[in-house]
C-alpha cells in the first residue's frame, strides 16, 4: 500500500516539474502543449507507478524491455502511453511490441529491422525514434550522426513510423555544454529532414538536470524521472 503522505510528495512533484516544463516554453516563446513530459519510472515499483499515473502523468517510461512488459501488464491502464527509453535487445522486441509503446531507443540498423518484421506480422506499425550519439563518447549509445543518415535512407517501407531522433548529454555534462549537444541534435534533425525530403517531428532529449536546456533547443519529449521522485523512498 502506497500511503497517503508519499501519494501526497508525488503529487506535489508532478505539479511542481509540470509547472516548470510550462515555464520553460513560455520562456523561449514555445506552447506548451507542444512538449510531452514523460514519467521515468524505472526507480520505483508498479504501485508507485500507479501514483503517477493517477496523479495526471500518463506518458511513462521504463528503461528496462521486462519491466515495462510487466507494469505494463499489472497496472493496465487504458489511459497510459508506454515508452521504452533503454536498449532493446532483438529477442525481447516481439512482447514489448505487444504493449505498443513508443521506441525511443533504436540503436542499429539490426533492431530496426527486427522491430519492422514483428510489427508487420503484428499487424501494427510501430512508432520509433532513432537515439543519435551525439556526445561522441564511446562509452555511449546511439548511433553516431553519419550513420543514423545512412539508416534513415534505407529504411524498411512499412512496419515503422520514424518521429524523430533521441539523445541524452555525455554524463556529468554541464548544463551549457549539455545545450551545445542539443543544438547539435537539433541542425542534425533540420539537415536530416532538409536531405531527406521527409519530417522527422520529435525531439526526445532533457531530463531532470537538464530539460530546461533541452526545451530551449526544441524538446518536444522531455524524460523525467529522478525529480518526480523526490522524498520518496526509492524501491526498484
Ligand atoms: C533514467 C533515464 C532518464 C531520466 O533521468 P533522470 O535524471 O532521473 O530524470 C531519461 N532518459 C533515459 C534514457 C534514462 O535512462
């Protein structure tokens, strides 16, 4: 059971970060309406997820393909978008598909692939976004600027609705650097779509430290997770 004073630091939380995402467009002249605040909730367990949830934030994500099968299935709530936001291994794509989130993390021409075969046999067309390296750091996932043109290029005709791209600053980034590397995400996407002849619409980058960086370059999915569970104890 979930009592009432950490029901109560979570509501307060998703008031307080929502307030701020809306700030933060105004600042930079954007609606906020534009910006979709998705709840990270890989700290904490189905029924702390269900808080969230139920206090209005209904976009989640896991970072993990089995956590999300299964507060996926356990909460079943018509309402709640699911996103996958953490590598996706080939053998795990057919039940995430299933829950039809928003792939956040296609990292390889591979996966890709395999993400299009199974949604076409699913009958569905999955929504994906390509995450870009964009910090150039090896340590990281994604796929570096000149290869994610090439994937993009030879796309599989159906199956697939590329959005946009993911990216995520280098670690212990500064916030003016961690700006510097949206930017770079952003021309990236404006020249993809220049060449390419096609939109690519979303933007998924910011998250606790650094959302307000990433709306100023263009956010349109902001990843929230750390500051939603403030003074909560965390469980996982
Ligand atoms: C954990 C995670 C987040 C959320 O990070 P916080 O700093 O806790 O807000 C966002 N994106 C990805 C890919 C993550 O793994």
């Amino acid at each position: 059971m979930i009592d009432a004073r950490i029901r109560a630091q979570i509501e307060r939380n998703w008031h307080s970060v929502r307030d701020e995402v809306h700030r933060a467009a105004g600042q930079c002249n954007r609606d906020p309406d534009s910006i979709r605040l998705i709840g990270v909730t890989k700290y904490v367990d189905s029924e702390t997820t269900r808080v969230l949830a139920e206090a209005g934030c209904t976009e989640l994500a896991e970072s993990r393909p089995q956590v999300l099968w299964q507060k996926a299935e356990s909460l079943s709530i018509p309402a709640v978008r699911w996103h996958l936001i953490g590598h996706l291994q080939r053998n795990k794509v057919r039940r995430t598909l299933r829950q039809r989130p928003i792939i956040h993390s296609i990292d390889s021409e591979r996966l890709l692939r395999a993400v299009a075969e199974e949604a076409e046999s699913q009958n569905q067309v999955a929504s994906i976004l390509l995450e870009v390296n964009i910090s150039g750091d090896a340590a990281k996932t994604g796929l570096p600027p000149m290869e994610l043109a090439r994937l993009l290029e030879c796309l599989p005709t159906s199956g697939v609705r590329v959005l946009g791209l993911m990216a995520m600053a280098g670690w212990g980034t500064e916030t003016a650097d961690a700006r510097r590397q949206f930017d770079q995400v952003r021309d990236l996407r404006d020249e993809l779509q220049q060449r390419l002849g096609r939109k690519l619409p979303e933007l998924s980058m910011g998250m606790s430290g650094d959302f307000r960086e990433a709306i100023a370059e263009g956010a349109t999915m902001v990843r929230i997770g750390s500051r939603l569970f403030e003074g909560v104890s965390e469980r996982s």
